[in-house]
C-alpha cells in the first residue's frame, strides 16, 4: 500500500532543510502510521537524496507527523542546482513510500 492511500503531505524548506508534514485522512490511521512509517523506512526512500539526519516528530493532538531532512536541498534555495530549489516535491516522494496493507 502507498502512503498516499491514507494520508496526504505538505513540503516546506528553510535553508538546506526541508520539513514533510504527513497527516492521514482518518485520524484512526495516526497509531498505524506511528508504528509503520519509521525514520528508517523515510531514510530508505529519500537514500539518494538526503545528506542528513531525519527526525520525526509526533503530533498526536493534530493526529498527525512531521519529518525533518537536513542537508536535503543541495545546500539551499540560494546554492543548489535542482530544479525543484524549495524541495515541493519531496512530498510526492513521501506519498509514493510503501508500507505494510492497513488492517481496519
């Protein structure tokens, strides 16, 4: 199953960071996500991509997460060669991670 199916993202930057937030659509898909979308399984999908650490922060009065990618933008708006210089499409690369099928 593919994030997207459960959960939407938002893609921000501040300098060389970029931040993902990833709320589900149903707020009783928040334990699932807690326990399945891992810095681990993040790190594995952004491999190419980010230079740092990820951390993850959990928002469970929101029912949603936010992920933290340092050294990701190729050293920011102002020095990277990207195209994408503000990183809005690492979301659509959170969106397409794979996870486990959900069990309702």
């Amino acid at each position: 199953m593919k994030l997207r199916e459960i959960a939407h993202c938002r893609a921000g930057d501040k300098g060389n960071t970029s931040n993902i937030s990833v709320i589900p659509y149903d707020e009783n898909h928040y334990e699932y996500l807690k326990q399945n979308l891992t810095i681990e399984t993040v790190k594995a999908a952004f491999k190419d991509i980010v230079q740092g650490d990820i951390v993850r922060y959990d928002l469970p009065n929101i029912h949603a997460f936010n992920f933290v990618l340092y050294d990701a933008l190729g050293g920011g708006v102002t020095t990277t060669l990207s195209m994408d210089i503000h990183g809005k499409s690492l979301s659509s690369i959170m969106c397409n991670i794979n996870l486990p099928d959900i069990r309702d």
